[in-house]
C-alpha cells in the first residue's frame, strides 16, 4: 500500500510542476506568475520530498528527507501568501506582513538544519516512516504553517467581496480550491505529531485542486461558476444514484441469498458501479446537453433568461425593416437584458476608416457624442482585427504588457466600456458593439460572450445581406420608374407650347386687367413648374448623354462649394474642408457638379443658422454587388456631412426615391437625379445618419486609370 502512495504522490510532483509551469506562463507580465511559479515549484519539491516517507530506506538517508521535506514545507509559505498579495495588486499594503513571514519562514529554517525542529524519526500507521518533532517548536511550527494559509485565505475573502466583476470569481475559484486543499492535505498532516492518523486520501483530490488553482489564475475567461456548480451537482447525483443503485443490489442479494455475493465480489461490485458512475458523469454532459441545461436553468434561471433573450434576438434579425432599425434594436435590447450602463454600436465608416457611432442606449442625455469613436489605427480597433477575439478589460489587463494595456485603457475610458466585440464580416472588422459594466458588477462570463459573439456575427451579416437587397430593390424601383417617367413626360410634353401660347395671348383678349394680370401669373408658374418636372424626370429618366474628361476631385468640389457659396454665407454656415488625397476622376464636369451642388443645397437647407458642414475627399475599395460588373475596386470618395437634425429612421429609406420630399417647394427629384447620375459613372451615393446628430453623403466614383 504504501509503494501506491508513493507513485501517487510523485504524480501528484508532476501535475504540480506542470501547473507551475502553466501559471507562470500566462502570468510573465505580472509578479504573480513568478511569485506562483517559485511557490508551486517549492510545493513540487515537498510533494517529492513526502512521496520518500512511503518508502523504506537507512535511518540517516530518512532523516535527510525529512529534513528536506519540512525545509520546502516551510519555505512554501512565504512565497505562497506573497504570490496571493500580488494577485489582489495589494503587496504594498501588506509589505510588513510579507517580510514577516520571509522572516519566520528564515528563523524556522534555521531552527531545523541546527537540530531544534526534528528530534529523529518514528513509525505512523500509513508511512514507512516519519518524523519526530521536538514537542517545544512544534506548537509554534504548526501555528506557523496554518497561520500564512489561514490569513490568506481571509484575505482573499474580504477581497471577493469588495471587488466586482472577474477579479471576485477569480478569487471565490481561489478560496474554494484552498479550502479543498488545506483540508485535505496539511489538516491530516499536522496532527500526525499527536497520532491522529488519518489515511493520506486526501492526494487523490489534490491535483484536481492543483488543476482547479492553475485554472483560475491562468484562464484570463473564466467560465461561470454557476455554471460549475450546477456541472459538479450533476456529477455528484450521478454518482450518488448510481451508487445507491449499486448498494440497493447488493443488499437485496444480501437478504434472498446470504451466500450470492462473496465479501470480495461485493466490493469489487461497489467498485465497479463507482468507475461506472463517474465515467457516466463525465460522459453524460457530452451526450445529454439538455440535462446540464436544465439544471442550470432550475437553479440559475434569471441569467439563462436573459442569455435566451439574446439568442431569440439573433432569431428575429432578418424580420427587421431596416438596418437603423437592426442597430436600435439590438442596442436596447443588450442594454436591458444584460443590464448593461451602456451599450454602443460603432460601424466603420468608408471614406475615414473611423468607427462611428449608429446606435446607443444608456447614454445619459447631457453626454456628447463627438468623443464616442474610434479610428482606423487606434489601440482597440488594432488588437480587434489582430486577435479577432472579444476585448474583456478583465482580460487584457492580466494578458497584456503594460504599454499596450495603457493604450487600451485610455480608450475603454472614454467609451466607459467594459467589453468589445468585434463585429467581423469575411474575417474583416465592420463594426464594434462596446458594452458598459453590468449594473450589479459581475463579471462577463464565458456563457454571456459567446450569445454576444453570436449576436455580433449576425448582426454583421444582417448589415451585409440588408445593404445587398436594398441596393438591388432600388435598383429595380428605378428601372420601373424610369419607364413610367418616360411614359409620362411623352403624354404631357406635346400640350405645353399651346398652354404657354394660350397664357402668353390671354392677356390681350380679357378686358379685365386685374384678371388678366392673376390669371396669367398663375398659369405661367404652373406652366414652369410642369416644365420643371418634365425635365427632371426627363433627365432621370433617359440614359444622360455625358463628356468625358479627366478632372481632380478637389476642383469639382471648390467649383461646387463656389456655386453654393451665397446660400451658405447668407445663413452663416462654417464650411470645413477635409482633402485626404487628390484624386482624379473621368467624369462628366457638369453633371458632377449638379450632384455636389444638390447635395450641398440639401445640407444647407436642413441646417439652422451657423450651422456646419464639412467636405472630403478620398479613396477607398469598395466591396458592393453594385460595383462588381465595372471593373473598378478603387473609388475616389467625395462626402458632405452636416450636424444638422439628421434624417429620421422611417424616412431615410426613401430619400433616392422619386417625387419624395419633406420641403413645401421640392419636387423630389434631386437625390433620385444625382443617384442616377453616380450610377451613370460607374458610382453610386451612399448615406449615414443619426438623428440629431446630423447627416453624411458619400458619393464613390471610380478613379480614373
């Protein structure tokens, strides 16, 4: 028997030294992998030094074991409770105790290599031999190992429950994995000076507890222990009905045939179901999810509400009229379920590369929007697309250096977010859903990121699909109307000149001067506005007959702004320029210019007095089943933005459409006339807004090559 616990305890040597190893690892940037590492690597040369008590061997090589055991016994304790301060960040705080227990840890280590400690050797029930303690120190030895875990321990507790979020998980696995611990190895230990023996069983469960250990503080994502508590629940009514099972049968076999069942059969057989009930336990989550589901769900079953509710959100994404609507909807419904500060949904936009913001709640009403994104090259963006992972706060500040933590922090302090998830569509970054801390500060667990990962993904392939089946319904729209434009300036064309004659003579014929003078005026201003309407719809309708020729886009957009330049001035509108690059397009100049000054009257008309406007200039790729017969993957890039009220989620869908206005003296046919000339060279105009915010037009044109 005692040659198995030798075996036991070295594998118990090996699992350590691993977990030490592992700690280490994923904890280099931070004093408590050293610290951890030192300690778990001490713990591994006590478990070698314990294993040789079960071995039998001359007294002096004994006595040296000994020696070395309760030497590395000893030494553990400082670097553990040290390596316990450091996980807290609270070593400053306790320095005094630190060098206290290096201090002691010296004073006792000194005390056994001079023969105070150990007065020799003798025999327990379970070990081939173990050691005699001088019964003076041993009081204060004992109180000296049990005081550092004890005190740790509490610390540790005071802690988890002064901290939020990952870092009181991380310490409850910790507390819980001691406890287990300190019960099962140093409290059958130390009373074996007073012959209390107890079977060592207890290095059956410790490198669970050593696994369990390397997993809380090397798992930057912990999983919910919830969720490891109703897991553990199961295995344990498994293995308990099992075993229950098992002994009914052989007490029933007991009672009808006293002679069935051998003393030996009958263990082997409660042995048997015991194997056969913790391979079920570890076997049944795999096969029967349902079962672990359910108790989950019994016990916890407020978070898994809200966990479903995200998921029946991904469900509904595709019955959601528009993309505004997709935005808003998952906003407020991650905001409420999760119980979230806040949540921001941030899309990149095309011509800049910034992500910007297209939908929010939990934002207190005073708060301004202008800090609320990101650029193409900042710290958060950059670690989404290099790691293509979620960003949990919690998480990076134990993984990551600190000079990259510093960047991030900065940023996730100006969103106030807690969590980023990418939102990536074919493996590139379209947009960004940061996320506030949960109002009763718990940490975000594996269960809740991966319905957010979900949700994000979906989300993004929503925006692709939706921007896809809206470029083509609009498509389709203006080839109907087309026709029917067509159809009607024919019909209403010929009858104009006689109209005209008709009100031109009129005058002459009435001796009514007054009549005349009114009916003449209203005639000719219907006649104008006809006349208006059929030339629109003329030039909307019929394929533009356009001259070609090279021109920088920076030229068209100062002729532009040149020919607007009156409207702005008498309404103070501060007009910024933002010119990334010069490109050159082969455009027609005129229609272009209808286009630039019709976006840049529309931004003026819905701004207030001093409002603001701001004009760019770039190049991009663009990616659109729009584009995909042109041959063109570069567009030159031309955007008007206003801060005005911006356009309301209902409307904004229907702006390109023809004869759509909300002016008194439109005719809505603008936009639809400029759509169609952008879709004449090969481009097409794109817009963004968020009302009260303000608008932005892109129009993407091919470069010229």
């Amino acid at each position: 028997m005692t040659t198995y616990y030798f075996y036991l305890v070295l594998l118990n040597a090996a699992v350590c030294l691993a977990c030490a190893a592992i700690v280490f690892w994923k904890n280099r940037h931070q004093l408590v992998g050293p610290l951890v590492g030192v300690a778990w690597t001490i713990l591994t040369l006590w478990l070698v030094g314990f294993a040789q008590y079960f071995r039998e061997m001359p007294e002096d090589t004994a006595l040296a074991w000994a020696k070395f055991t309760l030497a590395t016994g000893i030494l553990y304790l400082p670097f553990f409770f040290h390596g316990l301060c450091s996980l807290i960040q609270k070593t400053r705080q306790y320095a005094v105790l630190i060098v206290f227990g290096y201090l002691m840890t010296a004073v006792f280590i000194g005390l056994l290599f001079a023969n105070q400690l150990i007065e020799g050797l003798r025999t327990t029930a379970y070990l081939n031999h173990y050691v005699k303690y001088d019964r003076f120190w041993y009081p204060l030895l004992s109180i000296h190992l049990v005081f550092w875990q004890v005190l740790a321990a509490v610390i540790l507790g005071i802690e988890a429950w002064r901290n939020p979020g990952y870092k009181r998980t991380q310490l409850v696995y910790f507390i819980v994995a001691w406890v287990v611990g300190f019960l099962t190895t140093s409290w059958l230990v130390l009373p074996l000076e007073y012959d209390v023996n107890v079977q060592p069983f207890g290095f059956y469960f410790f490198p669970i507890n050593l696994v369990f250990l390397a997993y809380a503080l090397s798992k930057a994502r912990v999983a919910d222990f919830n969720v490891v508590i109703a897991r553990v629940l199961m295995y344990v009514v498994t293995v308990l009905v099992v075993a229950a099972l098992c002994l009914l049968f052989v007490g029933i076999a007991g009672v009808v045939s006293p002679n069935f069942l051998a003393p030996n059969q009958a263990l082997f057989t409660v042995l048997l179901s015991m194997v056969i009930a913790m391979v079920l336990a570890a076997t049944l989550p795999r096969f029967l999810p349902r079962m672990e589901r359910l108790m989950q769900e019994r016990m916890f079953g407020k978070r898994y509400g809200y966990q479903d509710a995200l998921a029946g959100l991904v469900q509904e994404i595709s019955h959601l009229a528009n993309l505004d609507e997709l935005y808003q909807r998952a906003a407020m419904t991650v905001h409420s379920q999760m119980q979230l500060s806040r949540v921001l949904i941030l899309m990149q936009d095309s011509l800049s590369g910034q992500f910007r913001l297209q939908a929010e709640s939990g934002l207190p009403g005073e708060e301004t929007t202008e800090g609320l994104s990101l650029r193409d090259d900042s710290a958060i963006v950059r670690w989404l697309q290099e790691r293509k992972d979620l960003l949990v706060r919690d998480e990076v500040q134990r993984t990551e250096p600190a000079e990259i933590m510093g960047a991030l922090a900065t940023e996730l302090d100006r969103l106030q977010a807690a969590v980023c998830v990418p939102m990536n569509v074919d493996s590139q970054l379209v947009g960004i859903v940061c996320l506030g801390p949960k109002a009763n500060n718990e940490m975000f667990f594996v269960s809740d990121l991966k319905v957010l990962e979900t949700l994000a993904t979906e989300v993004g392939l929503a925006v692709k699909y939706r921007r896809m089946e809206e470029q083509i319904f609009r498509k389709n729209k203006l080839i109907e109307l087309g026709t029917i434009a067509a159809g009607v300036a024919h019909e209403i064309r010929n009858p104009l000149a006689s109209i005209r004659t008709f009100a031109q003579l009129l005058p002459d014929q009435i001796d009514d001067p007054e009549f005349k003078q009114e009916f003449s005026k209203l005639v000719l201003k219907d006649v104008d506005r006809i006349t208006k309407v059929v030339e629109s719809m003329l030039a909307f309708a019929r394929p533009a007959q356009v001259t070609i020729a090279e021109h920088k886009a920076t030229d068209l957009v100062e002729e532009a702004v040149l020919l607007v330049q009156a409207r702005l001035k008498s309404k103070r509108i501060e007009l910024s320029r933002e010119f990334h690059e010069e490109p050159l397009l082969r455009v027609d100049r005129q229609q272009i210019l209808q286009v630039l000054v019709n976006l840049l009257s529309n931004a003026a008309d819905a701004l207030p007095e001093q409002g603001k406007i701001r004009v760019a200039t770039g190049v991009k790729m663009l990616e659109s089943v729009e584009q995909a017969g042109n041959g063109a993957d570069r567009y030159v890039v031309i955007e008007v933005a206003d801060n005005g009220p911006g356009i309301p989620p209902l409307l904004r869908n229907r702006i390109f459409d023809p004869f759509f206005t909300t002016k008194k003296e439109g005719t809505g046919l603008g936009l639809s006339i400029s759509q169609k000339i952008a879709r004449d060279h090969g481009g097409i105009i794109t817009v963004s807004s968020v009302e009260g915010k303000g608008t932005t037009f892109q129009v993407n044109l091919p470069v010229a090559t």
